[in-house]
C-alpha cells in the first residue's frame, strides 16, 4: 500500500465495520495476547482491524499483518529509555488513536490488557464518549499482591469499558470484583490440528536432536525465564529426578533475564550436561519441540491463563503444573494433568515421575487433556465466542 508518509491515513474504502485495537505490543513480538489478536482477527474477515501499539526493535512503523492493518508508536523513545516507556507510549498510542478515529467510524475500541495501551483509552473515552470500549483482561501475575498505585490504575483503565472479557475464571472473579460491567470468559487458545498434526510429523526427527541416547526420557519447558515461572525450583526438581532415573533430561525452551543464572545453577547441581537451554524458539515451530517430549512441566507461581500448557496438551504431552491462575480451569489432578506445589521442589519432582514411571498412565492423561483443549480452547471456537461479544456493537454502526 503505497503513502508518502509512514503514518498517512487512507480513507476507508470498505463498508466493512471496524474496529480499534489498542495493545501495548504486537508481532513480531509473540506473547499470549499478541497470539490471541492475531488469531482472532484472522477468523473475522468480515470485520476490518486497525491497531496502534508500541514499536519495538526494527519493526516498520506501518504494515498489514493478515486481517489487522498495525500502526507503531513510539519508536527510540521507548527502547532506549527506563522511565519514558511507561508515560511516552500511552501518549503515543493516544495521539495516533485519535488520528484514526478522526479518519474512520469505529464501531469499538477494543484494549487488550490494563496496561500501557490502556491509558490511551482514558483521553480517548472522554473525546467520543459515543465509541464503546471492550477490555480483554489477560495479566498473569498475582494482581492483588501489585503495589497500590499499579492496582489504583488498573481500576481505572477498567472503569472505561462496557464490557469486559477474560481469558480465565481467575481473572473473571478479578473483575468482578472491582466492577458491575458485564464479564464474558473467554479463553486463549490453540491451532489444535496444526500443533498435532506438526508434533506428530516431527517427533522422530527432535527426539534424536535432542536426546543422547534412545532410551532417554524428555522433559520439557517452554516459557520466558522469569521469576514467575518458578523454573530454579525445576531444576532443582529436575535433579532429584535424575537421581532415580539417570536417563532422563531437560530442555528449556525460551529465554529471559534468569538465563545466565539457570544456567549456573544447572552447573552447580551437576546436571548442566544433561540441560538444554533453547533459547527463543520461532512459534510455529514450538510443536516440533513439545511433540518430542515425554512431559512437560513449568512450576508457575502465577499464571493469567498458561498458553504453553493448552500448547503442550494439544500436542498430546502429558502436563505437570501448579494449580495457580487460570491453569485450574484446564488441569484437573490426575484427569488432564498432574498439580504440584511451585513452592515444592519434591512436590515438582514426585509429579514428573509419577508420568514417566507409568506410560499408560501418562497416556491417558494426554488423551483426556488433548479432548479437553480441542474441545473448548480451539482458536475457531474462540474467535466464533469473540465475534457473538462485537456482534451489538457492530450492529449499532
């Protein structure tokens, strides 16, 4: 699409309905909401997208991504500074917002997140009060344990919306108890066919990569290396299962600020031989990796929902996890998974060899846990719950 400017508006050429998506980050960036966008809005081609969120790294300041023509913000001023990121980038996404919203009739501003983005909704409910506003909740940390002022703030990005939706039970009860605006449930989701079908086609291929010998036995982690996701107390349960089952290893999948020190801690413990450190890993090829897995296990002290998990089910991988957040809406105790205690390291521990040291067992859970995900957390049921949640806004244009 040609302009002579990066950020020159082209008059709506559609008699398609549309609709503003706020989001602190997009692709190439690849997080649950990032994912969830994308997906979504790919389903509803019947529905026209813009998107304003931040920009990061080299990518283009315009470009269309499938259904959703993106518009970043913000540039050097949010890389290269600790502070302006979090007063800059609402501005930025306020002032291109209102742009668009002067060039087109939206029919919703939908935000994903109570975060950066969020902000910019402020100024803009007040502009064109006319314009409905949808909030999809989607925080995996703790949120009643944030300082005051970040909870303060939350309220009042949440005060702006007619509606909210929510990727999990937890994040539901969250809602509803802050506000009297109307709360759907609707979760994050899984190419369910795409990630059977490469995890079967791969397995052979990544098991002899990733193993040394033939009889080992694969365990497998995907998630950024954070604090939240308990991954020091992994390996550490880790350790304690190779003491009884030297055949076995670890592959981390992901990368983050704890890299370094997991990967001395592995040192340390004597077990650094036997774990492998990914890195990031392109998304369409996660499958291959899950595919290749015997377990898959992250000990998470707080979870939003826990895509890697329904991920994992989906490639039919047996799942140990702490039963935090929105992960006890998808894993029942010895049904579609197995609970352990984060804080537990033994707990952790006993889980993983409790599906490694019985097959069947491990089997059974991954069959009941692969219905389960295809049966309710497939991308087309989710974007058909999303487009019945646009449906009266779009009938009001």
């Amino acid at each position: 699409m040609a302009s002579s400017g990066p950020f020159l508006l082209i008059k709506m050429n559609s008699q398609k309905p549309r609709i503003l998506i706020l989001s602190t980050s997009y692709l190439p960036l690849v997080g649950g909401s990032e994912l969830a966008i994308k997906n979504i809005t790919d389903r509803i081609p019947d529905v026209e997208f813009d998107m304003v969120t931040g920009r990061f790294g080299q990518a283009p300041s315009r470009e269309k991504i499938g259904n959703i023509e993106v518009f970043r913000v913000g540039g050097r001023f949010i890389q290269f500074s600790l502070f302006l990121p979090k007063v800059f980038l609402p501005c930025a996404i306020f002032f291109m917002a209102q742009r668009l919203m002067r060039q087109h009739r939206y029919a919703l501003i939908h935000v994903f997140q109570a975060s950066q983005a969020a902000g910019a909704a402020w100024p803009l409910k007040k502009i064109y009060p006319s314009v409905p506003v949808l909030l999809t909740l989607q925080e995996g940390k703790a949120l009643n344990a944030q300082p005051w002022f970040i909870r303060t703030l939350r309220k009042h990005i949440i005060a702006v919306a007619e509606q909210i939706t929510v990727i999990s039970t937890y994040l539901a009860r969250y809602a509803r108890s802050i506000t009297h605006v109307p709360v759907r449930l609707i979760p994050n989701g899984v190419d369910v066919r795409l990630f059977a079908e490469q995890a079967e086609q791969w397995r052979t291929r990544m098991r002899e990569r990733l193993c040394g010998t033939s009889d080992e036995q694969l365990i497998i982690s995907a998630s950024r290396l954070v604090e939240k996701n308990g991954l020091r107390n992994l390996l550490s349960a880790v350790h304690e299962v190779m003491y009884e089952r030297p055949n076995t290893r670890l592959v981390i999948i992901g990368d983050g600020p704890l890299r370094k020190e997991l990967e001395q801690q592995a040192q340390n413990l004597g077990i650094a031989s036997k774990v492998l450190f990914i890195g990031t890993v392109a998304h369409e090829e996660i499958p291959r990796y899950l595919g290749a897995a015997d377990v898959f296990v992250r000990p998470s002290l707080s979870e939003g929902l826990g895509t890697a998990f329904l991920e994992a089910m989906a490639c039919r991988v047996p799942v140990v996890a702490s039963s935090v957040g929105g992960i006890s809406d998808f894993i029942s105790n010895g049904d579609t998974g197995v609970v352990c205690d984060p804080t537990n390291i033994h707990s952790i521990a006993t889980g993983i060899k409790s599906l490694l040291g019985d097959p069947a067992y491990a089997k059974e859970i991954a069959k009941r846990a692969f219905a389960l995900v295809q049966e309710r957390y497939d991308w087309d049921t989710i974007a058909a719950t999303m487009k019945q949640v646009y449906m009266p806004f779009l009938k009001k244009i």
